[in-house]
C-alpha cells in the first residue's frame, strides 16, 4: 500500500470506493502528531491510478513532502 509524508512524519494511505466510479482517498498522520487527516475524491476505474493521482494533487499542492506507490 501506498504510504505519504509529511516531513519526516509517515502517514497510512486509505483509498476506499464510494458510490459509483468515485474513490475517496485519505492521508491518515499517527494520532500523536495531532495534524487532521488529508482527503481527496476521484473518479476513476483503476484504484492504483485513483490513489496515485491523488497523491500528486496533495503534493502539487504542498499538503505532502512526497510519496511512495
């Protein structure tokens, strides 16, 4: 499974179906870090590609440091 960082911090990566096509994709940091959990919704048929995407949107967007698929 994917895993998300932000610093040095490592965060568990979920990546569960909603209804139809859409994906909901969540960056969950350890509960003692006190940050909120990341989410991002895709459309997609694919769920490496979904979560892989949304990763990179996090990303581009500063939200995380980096990722590994």
């Amino acid at each position: 499974m994917a895993r998300a960082f932000i610093g040095d911090l490592e965060c568990q990566v979920n990546v569960d179906k909603d209804l139809g096509d859409s994906w909901a994709v969540s960056v969950v940091p350890p509960p003692r870090s006190g940050k909120a959990p990341l989410v991002v919704k895709l459309q997609g048929e694919d769920r490496e590609k979904v979560a892989k995407g949304a990763l990179e949107v996090l990303q581009k967007a500063g939200q995380i440091d980096r990722f590994e698929p």
